[in-house]
C-alpha cells in the first residue's frame, strides 16, 4: 500500500520541499493501518472469495472520508471516527493548503492510535489463525 500511494503522489506532484517528510510519514501510516486490516481480513476468510468479500467489507467503509474531501463542508461526526479520516485531512491539508507539522498534529495522534489499534488486534486475530492451523 505505501510503495503505491508513494508512486501516486509522485505522478501527481504533490512532493514540495516542505511537506515531503510530513507526506512520507503519512503515507508510511497508511500502509501500516492497511497492513493490520489485511491480516484481520487475511484471518477472517476460508478462501479467496471469502477473503475478497470481508476486504472489501473493510476498505469501502475506510475509503468513505476521501468522498468527503471531494464534497467540500463539515463531515459528519460519524466520519470522523473513521480511521482513515486523519490520513485524508493530513494529505489534503499539506498538500493543498500548505499545513506544517504543527496543523496536522492532531490528526497524526488520531491516526497513529488507529495504527496501534488496528496493528495490535490484527496481529492478534493472526496468531489466533495460525495456532489453530
């Protein structure tokens, strides 16, 4: 997930010299929050399918805070709690409207928290998984 968000905003140009570091970091928490979700849903299915299907029962609901960035407004408090919903504000804010490490702070806690969060129980539903094996 990290080497294909990074090859994105590479072709977009969205690194500057001062948000590089700040999109890196976010990028880099993404792929980790993607990495815990892919071993909850690599746990959960029996199959290919059964393991597509409970993917994608994780990722369109992760997906919904980018559809808010594209409707300009307040998100709704239920969006907020999502845990991707940092990592939008955090690459939105830096790269279309210049936010520093000091703007974005409380969006990496969030995310970093959902990180641990999501890291720690997919690592746990793993080796739930594997003892049984």
């Amino acid at each position: 997930a990290f080497s294909e968000a990074l090859i994105l905003m590479l072709a977009v140009g969205a690194f500057t010299g001062s948000n590089a570091v700040l999109l890196v970091v976010t990028l880099l928490l993404g792929g980790l929050m993607f990495t815990g979700v892919a071993m909850i849903t690599g746990s959960a299915g029996k199959d290919f399918l059964g393991t597509l299907f409970y993917g994608m029962l994780f990722v369109i609901p992760l997906a919904i805070p980018s559809f808010a960035v594209l409707f300009p407004g307040t998100a709704s408090t239920w969006v907020r709690v999502v845990p991707t919903y940092g990592l939008i504000q955090i690459l939105t804010g830096a790269t279309a409207y210049g936010d520093t490490w000091v703007d974005v702070a409380g969006y990496l806690a969030m995310a970093a928290a959902w990180v641990a969060v999501l890291y720690v129980v997919g690592l746990m539903v793993l080796k739930r998984k594997v003892a049984t094996l």
